[in-house]
C-alpha cells in the first residue's frame, strides 16, 4: 500500500505511459490504438470509438479468426480456392488442439484482462482519493497563502496610513506657519517705509538742526536691521515652499501606494474568499503560463518601505523647519523691536534737548528784547541830553559872539571871557562824549536788533525740528506693529 498523496504506478499485461490528464484527448487516442495494435490499421477499420483488446490480439495471431479483419479477408480472398459444395473436397484448418489451446489462451487471457481492469478500478478509486486530498490540501495552502498576502497587505496599508496621516498634518502645520510668515514679512513693510519716511522728514531740518544726530544713526539702523530681517524670512519663506513640495510629492507616492494597496487587497481578499462553490469561478486556458508580475515580495515591501522612510525623512525635515521658522520670527520680533525701542529713545532725547534749547532761546530772545527796549530808550535819554546840551552851548557862543563886539579896550581877557571860552569847550565835549555814546548805543542796538533776528531765526528752526521729530515721526512711529503681528499671530 502506497502513501496517500503519492503518485500510483501499477503494471499491467501491456503497459503504457500514463498520459496527464485521467482521460487522454480525442487526438490521443488513436495514436494510441496504432502503438498497442501494431497490426491493425484504424483508418480502415470500423468506425468504433472501442475494441476490446482481447479479441483482436487474437486476431493478429490467427487471422482467419478476424473475419471483420481487412487485411485476413485480403489475405483469405488471394488464397481461397473456388467454392466446392461437395464438402468432402475440402481439408481441415485447424487440429482439435489447436482449439483448445486458442480456447485456453482466450480464457487466460480474459482472466488477466479481468485482474488487470480489477487492479485499475482498485487503483483508479485510490488515485482519485489521493489527488482529491492533494487538490484539497493544495487549495488550502493556496488560501492560507492568500489569507497571508491578504495580512501583509493590511499591514503595509495600515503603516502607509498611519504615515499619510502624519504627513497631512505636518504638511497643515507646515502651510500654516508658512502663511505666518508671510504675515509677518508683510508687517514688515509699514515699519520699513515709517523709518524711511522719518529719514526723509529729517532731511527737512534747517540749519544748524540738519546735523548726523544719533536719532539718524538709529533710524539708519533700523533699515539695516528690518531688511535683513526680511532677508532672512525671505530665505525661509523660499525653503518652506520647496519643502512643501517635497512633503506633497512624498503624500503623492503614499497616496498611489495605498490606492494600489486597496486594490490589491480587495482582489486578494476576493480571492482568498473564493471556494469551489463561488459564483464567477470559470476556466481560464494558459492563464497559470502568464507572468504579468514586476517585483517579488522583498522589492515589494521594500518598495513600501521606501516610500514611508522618505516620507518620514521629509516629515523630520519639514518639523526642523517649522522649528528655524518659529525660532526666525522670534529673534527678528526681537532685533525690530529692540530697535525700534533704541531710536524711539534716541527720538525722545533729541527732543527733550531741542526742547531745552527752544526754551533757553526764547528766554534769551526775551532778554534780547528787554535789553533792546532799554537801549532805545537810553538812546532817546541821550538825544534829549544831547538836545539839552545844545541850549547850553548856543548861550555860551552867543555870549562870546556878542562880547567880540565890546569897543577898543574893552575886549578885555578877563575871567568872564576865560569862563565862557572854558564853558563852550566843556559843553562841546559834553555834547560829542554823548554823540559817542549815542553811536554807541546805536550800535549795541544794532547787535541786539542782530542777535534777535539770529535767536528767532534758530527759534524757528527748532520749532521746525520739533515739529518733524515730535508731530511728523513720533506719531508715524506710533502705529509700529505689536510683536504678535511681527510674528504672523495677526
């Protein structure tokens, strides 16, 4: 007794090849015939689909025993002689022991067939049996096969999942704080034209005001700092975009592997859940000597596998990079605002010192105009004296004008005469000591009427300074954004 399972080979009187199938092809058959019955020719034999093999084996021994046989009744026709009726003309074929040796090969012969189709039922039923369960076992490790691509196929698809998830979200997260920066590279832009604009504003000082002040020196700063701020976000804002798209390349290729992985689980699952039973089962003739396949299962989960490290490898990427951006928006926040706070200072001391200097101008200015009101009336004071002095000096002269008509002897030296000439010439002193002075006053009236003119001059051009940096810049520099909007929050 063979193994179950095992291939049955059983030896017969005539043995042949066992052909593939159970039942051989039309095709098959006859060139069978020809080899079993090397005497017998099937293309002028009757038109039976079967022939015992017995009876005609026996035949190809003894011809005269085929009377259906074609060649016999050749062979018979050449060689009979013409048809006697008188019966003791013809001879005997055979002897009686030719008879029973032919009866006795045909009943051993029969006996052999009988045991040998008795072996064949015997092992036919056994074959069928064991290639049932070998279908049957086959199958099975087919399904559990299926059932075991049908789990390795859920498990790429649950980790291709678990990655596409995570890759969306860092992707959101990414685009977010993208929009954040280019927020916040926008909020740049007002500070940029409020510090250019003070710059041009102060340009519009006069004078002695038009100075390289430190305010100037923070304001130059400032641009400095805010366009390289906006450098820097620009540098990023380049890096996030591309770092966008290779986020979105890599979800791409999750994205066509899990769609490739669901149709192929839902085939293999259909398969796996096929039975003999099932609706749509056919035959499909060569199908098993097509090979459509492009990768075997370690190029197929590393192919998977692949895809989810460079997708986590971008997804670390793009982490980092939120990470530099957030860190960038903070330290330029930072650097704006730290300078936005040392020339806000420096704004708030210039004009704290144009302001000293406005107020001490308009009290020397006041000064100016007491000291010069002082003057004009101290030089109407000494026109009056001089006036005065003229009255004085007339007498004398007239005096000395009249005593030069005295007769003879009587122009006499005398002390009236020295008197009257000392007065003229005291008096004439007098009046051109005053004129000296009246020129000087009128000249120290001309320098304070100068120094006025030169302290309302350099009052309006602080008053004009004050204005620029106090009206103009300081209530520009009011509308400064808040660190939340340099950040993007807003």
């Amino acid at each position: 007794m063979e193994l179950l399972g095992s291939t049955l080979t059983a030896t017969y009187a005539h043995p042949r090849p066992t052909p593939a199938n159970f039942l051989p092809a039309v095709s098959s058959m006859a060139s069978s015939y020809r080899d079993r019955f090397p005497h017998y020719n099937l293309t002028h034999s009757l038109s039976l689909p079967w022939r015992p093999s017995t009876y005609y084996k026996a035949a190809s021994n003894w011809p005269t025993l085929g009377p259906y046989c074609t060649r016999s009744q050749r062979v018979s026709e050449s060689t009979m002689l013409p048809f006697v009726s008188n019966r003791t003309t013809l001879f005997t074929r055979y002897t009686p022991d030719d008879w029973y040796r032919s009866n006795l090969t045909n009943f051993q012969e029969s006996n052999t067939s009988r045991h040998n189709s008795e072996r064949l039922r015997v092992d036919t039923s056994r074959l069928i049996q064991d290639k049932y369960q070998q279908t049957r076992k086959t199958q099975a490790d087919s399904t559990q096969n299926l059932g075991e691509r049908v789990n390795d196929i859920g498990f790429w698809k649950s980790e291709i999942i678990h990655e596409l998830d995570a890759m969306i979200g860092e992707t959101n997260e990414l685009t977010d704080i993208k929009k954040r920066l280019e927020r916040a590279l926008m909020e740049t832009e007002a500070p940029l034209q409020v510090a250019r604009e003070c710059l041009f504003h102060r340009e519009k000082r006069m004078g002695i005001d038009l100075v390289h002040d430190e305010v100037e020196k923070e304001l130059l700063t400032e641009v400095d700092i805010i366009l390289c701020c906006q450098e820097r976000m620009k540098l990023y804002l380049d890096k996030a975009i591309a770092q966008l798209a290779a986020n979105r390349a890599a979800q791409h290729e999750l994205e066509k592997d899990l769609s490739d992985k669901q149709s192929a689980y839902r085939i293999d699952d259909k398969c796996h859940h096929l039975r003999n039973t099932s609706d749509g089962v056919s035959y499909f003739r060569g199908v098993e000597r097509m090979d459509a396949t492009v990768s075997v299962p370690e190029s197929w989960a590393k192919f998977t596998d692949d895809n989810i490290l460079r997708s986590q490898s971008e997804r670390a990427a793009s982490a980092k990079l939120r990470d530099d951006i957030q860190n960038v928006l903070v330290v330029t926040a930072n650097e704006m605002w730290n300078q936005f706070n040392k020339a806000n200072l420096a704004f708030t001391n210039r004009i704290a010192e144009t302001a000293d200097a406005k107020n001490k101008i308009q009290t020397h200015l006041a000064k100016t105009l007491q000291e010069i009101f002082q003057t004009e009336m101290s030089i109407e004071s000494i026109k009056k004296a001089i006036m005065e002095k003229s009255a004085f000096l007339k007498v004398a002269q007239t005096r000395l004008d009249e005593r030069t008509r005295r007769p003879n002897i009587e122009l006499c030296r005398d002390m009236a005469q020295l008197r009257l000439v000392n007065e003229v010439y005291e008096v004439d002193d007098t009046i051109q000591t005053l004129q000296q002075r009246l020129r000087e006053a009128e000249d120290t009236l001309q320098s304070l009427a100068h120094t006025k003119a030169t302290l309302e001059h350099d009052l309006a051009v602080k008053a004009n300074s004050l204005y620029i940096d106090q009206d103009k810049c300081m209530s520009m520099r009011r509308s400064f954004p808040s660190t939340l909007r340099l950040v993007g929050f807003c």
